[in-house]
C-alpha cells in the first residue's frame, strides 16, 4: 500500500486537474450560453426553456459533476508505485508519470484516431498545397501567435524576447503582407515560441505530471494549464468571438496541426518503427522539447520532433505500470 508520502502528491494532482477541467468546463459553459442563449426582457443572457440538451449540460450542476467524475476517474487510473524496490520507485519518481494506465489508454485513441484521419489528412495536404504555400500558412499563423509570445515574454520578464516577438509582429503584418511572408527573419529577428506553461516554468513551476491530451496529444499539467490560459489570453480569440466567427479560430486551430502533422511524417513514423516502447519515446522527446524551450533554446535549431536532436531515445525509458 502506497505511503503518505506517495499519496500527498496525489492531492495536488487532483486539484491541477480540477483546474484544468474547469477551465474547459467555463469555457463550454461561455459557448452554449452565447450560441444557444437568447435574451429575455431585462436583456440578460439565458438559454432557452426548451433547449433541455445545452441548459442540463452545458450550465448545470450535472456538468459540473461530470467534471468532478472525469477528476475522479483520472485519479482511479493513477499507476501504483512500486513498493519494497528503492531503485523501482526512484525509476518511478523520474518518470513522473502516475497517470500512466490512464495516458496510455489516451494515446492509444489519439494514435487510431492519427492512423485513420489526421495522417492521411496530412499527406493529402502536402500533396495539395506546394511547399511555399505551406510555408506561407505556418508563417500567417506564426504571426498570429506573437501577442502571446509577447505577453509571455513580458511576464517572464524577458524584455529582449518581448522586443523581439512585438518586432516580428510590426515587420511582418506590414512588409511582410500580413504575415505571408518571414521577412522579420531576414533582417535578425529570429523567431520566438513562448507559452504560459513556459512562463510557469520560469515562475518556479515544475510539470506536475505528464499528461497525454485527447486529440493534442503530449502535455503536463502545468502545460495543459498554461494552454487554458493562452486561450483567454489571446486577443485573436475576442475579436473572432465579438464578430461573431469563432470557426476561424477553431479552423486556424485545426490548419495549424494538420500543417505541424506534415512536416513530421517521416519523422514519426520512423520513431514508432525504431521504437521498443512508442509512448515511452514520445514522452522522452516532448520532455527534451519543452526544457529546450523553456531555456529559449533557438527553437528552429534544437527540434527532436523534426529530427535534429543529437540525442535520439534508446528506450531505456520504459515505463512502469503496475
């Protein structure tokens, strides 16, 4: 039976989860509200009496239980740390991975769900827009994207960075016509990938624990978090929502994976070829990812997902699940 001390963590792990869910929940609730709400006399907001589906769900307190269940499932599938082995338990200390049962089961789905739709998806898009084209859609999204750099840069305290990403974002929605075109790289301003999980990170924060998201795929609870928080931070999302188009946000979402899908085929493919253990693999080289981020490491030069980390995983990392 595990010991106090390996139950406490489980506590907080609860808790971050509890966040990270009802951040998701908040957000569901703010979308039925507006999509399936009218406005009765005084001129609030509701959601009509006959839409049973988004008033029980969507705002209610099943909703909320729901979310309390998911909690309580995840944490029903926490792996067990071994017990009476010291040189297991340091081995299941460093992994940090007490959802592993849990993960796994996810990344499995995630890996049917990439096999059946996302690949092929991917091949086809490579194979319908040309390689410049591609790169002008990454680089109009990647210019999107430098508010967030900018105000995760300011909030590190990063002054350089922030510069640095308000700089690409002037250059390139002007001579750059309106992000088509990387001209900010031209001229010394190298690009910047900053995110809230990365400004926890640098706060103090550590991973909490690795976490494998539906359809996102690799992330930990302070990453999971800081994506919530990313969401509410980005002014794109408040335009798109006051002027009522939402489904571009959501379809620039969905572009930007089917293009970050296609430029690692090969890549992933031969991993998951190589690979004694797939899911251990993935782990050990979004780990390596996100702490070469959080260094600011160049972002382009040190990538293990595009196949330009010296360091390759052997599978010495395999997982422990009891």
């Amino acid at each position: 039976m595990p010991s106090r001390r390996h139950l406490e963590p489980s506590i907080r792990l609860g808790w971050y989860m509890s966040m990270v869910l009802n951040i998701f929940a908040f957000r569901t609730s703010a979308i039925a509200k507006k999509r399936f709400g009218d406005k009765d006399k005084k001129g609030f907001r509701c959601l009509p009496r006959n839409n049973a589906i988004s008033k029980t769900w969507f705002t209610g307190s099943r909703f909320r239980l729901f979310v309390a269940g998911c909690c309580i499932a995840i944490l029903g599938a926490c792996a067990t740390p071994p017990a009476n082995d010291p040189e297991a338990i340091a081995e299941w200390q460093a992994t940090n991975d007490p959802l592993e049962p849990f993960n796994r089961g996810i990344f499995e789905v995630n890996l049917a769900l990439d096999r059946a739709l996302i690949r092929p998806i991917a091949i086809g898009y490579r194979w319908v827009f040309p390689g410049f084209l591609r790169d002008a859609i990454e680089n109009v999204l990647d210019n999107l994207s430098e508010p967030l750099n900018f105000a995760n840069a300011v909030m590190q305290g990063n002054f350089d960075r922030a510069s640095t990403a308000a700089g690409r974002l002037l250059v390139n929605s002007t001579l750059g016509i309106a992000g088509l075109i990387d001209v900010a790289d031209t001229i010394g301003l190298k690009p910047i990938d900053e995110d809230f999980g990365q400004t926890l990170a640098v706060w103090g924060s550590g991973e909490i624990a690795y976490l494998v998201l539906p359809v996102l795929g690799p992330s930990s609870f302070r990453d999971g978090l800081g994506q919530g928080v990313d969401f509410f931070l980005n002014p794109l999302n408040y335009a798109l929502d006051n002027a009522g188009l939402e489904w571009v946000g959501w379809t620039m979402t969905a572009v930007n994976g089917i293009d970050q899908r296609s430029r690692n085929i090969e890549v992933l493919d031969e991993i998951e070829r190589s690979s004694v253990d797939f899911y251990a693999a993935i782990r050990s080289l979004y780990r390596q990812r996100r702490a070469d981020l959080i260094k600011n490491g160049d972002p382009s030069g040190v990538d293990p997902f595009l196949g330009h980390s010296e360091d390759f995983p052997d599978d010495s990392e395999l997982s422990y699940v009891n």
